[in-house]
C-alpha cells in the first residue's frame, strides 16, 4: 500500500490526552459488570479512557493508544481494564507507563500467569499469547502508551467469561494477588 504521511502527536503524561484526540473510548463500571467478584455499587461511575492514535488497522501499521485508568475499587478488588487476547493470538504489545502506578497481569490460555510492576518508565512487553489487563494500585490515574501491531484485534469473549487467573486486591501492607475464586 501507498505511504502514509509522517506525522506526529503530542501525549499529556499526566492525563494521556492526544492531540490531536480523534478517537476516545469510555469504559464505566456498567462496562464491567461481571469482571469484578464483588457487586458495582455506582455503574455511572468512569473507569478507564482510551485515547486512540488514527491510523489504518493493518499488519504493516503500528497501532497506539493512551489509557488512563482511573483509581478506585469494587470490594477489595483495584479497578482494572476488561482485559483481552489479541484476535490474532500471536501479536505482541509494549505498554509504556506515563504516570500513576499499577500492575500489569498477564495470563496464557492454560492459565500461566506473570505480573509486572507499572510505573513512570517501566515499558512493560507483551509477548503474544499472553492475555494482558492493566490494574491501578495507587491513588492518581494509572496513564501508560501501548503500541501494538495494527492488526492484532480483540478477543474479550474469553475474559469476560473465564476472567484472569488471579484478581488483585488492597491488602494489610498494600496490594496482593490472588487466586481468582471464579476461575
Ligand atoms: C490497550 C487496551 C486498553 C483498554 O490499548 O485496549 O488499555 O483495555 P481493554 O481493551 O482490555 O478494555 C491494548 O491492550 N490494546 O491492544
Ligand atoms: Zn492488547
């Protein structure tokens, strides 16, 4: 295909704003009814934005977003994006965190699960395969830059039903992971 023109956006580390900001995606609470193991009080509340850099969704583009995930919790569990597969298991991902700080749980389809520390600096890679959702631990916006081969797609269908292997939680000394008990 034709070149694209060269281009440029400017990211606001802070509140993952673009500009310029074409493409925004709002997730409430109500978007996650069933993720959490506890009840959703509120689900008008806001959880997370994605803020999507425009460009043709092939295998020869790279794709990127910013998310700002909000803090907060449903029970004991941190607020965290749904979480997915790529559609085409295979296609990798970095996130790369701009500010707030978090945890990156990642899980393979026979439930092999690895956790990653998130925070300004730390670029997190996904490798194929691996199922990735990103959970905010603190107490300010969790903000982190994903690049990701443009045709790697979604699957949500199969966290939506299964979840991840484990669900992390504010403990006595902070957050801990768990056992999911619905897994
Ligand atoms: C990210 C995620 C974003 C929102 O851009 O899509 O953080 O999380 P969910 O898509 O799980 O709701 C990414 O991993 N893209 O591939
Ligand atoms: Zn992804």
């Amino acid at each position: 295909s034709a070149p694209l023109e060269p281009f440029a956006v400017t990211i606001d580390f802070a509140t993952g704003a673009l500009v310029p900001d074409p493409d925004v995606l709002d997730r409430r609470l109500a978007d996650l009814d069933g993720y959490f193991v506890a009840d959703i009080d509120d689900p008008g509340v806001g959880a997370y934005t994605v803020h999507e850099v425009r460009v043709p969704p092939t295998g020869n583009n790279l794709l990127s977003s910013t998310t700002v995930l909000a803090p907060g919790k449903v029970g004991d569990e941190y607020f965290f994006t749904k979480g997915h597969f790529h559609a085409i298991r295979d296609r990798a991902e970095i996130y790369l965190t701009l500010s707030g700080e978090g945890l990156l749980v990642m899980a393979l389809e026979d439930g092999r699960t690895v956790t990653k520390e998130m925070r300004p600096g730390i670029a997190n890679y996904v490798p194929g395969h691996w199922a990735h959702r990103s959970v905010n631990t603190g107490t300010t916006p969790l903000v982190f830059y994903a690049v990701y081969i443009g045709d790697a797609g979604y699957d949500y269908a199969t966290i939506a039903e299964r979840g991840f292997p484990v669900i992390v939680v504010e403990g006595e000394e902070g957050p801990e992971v768990r056992p999911n008990p619905r897994y």
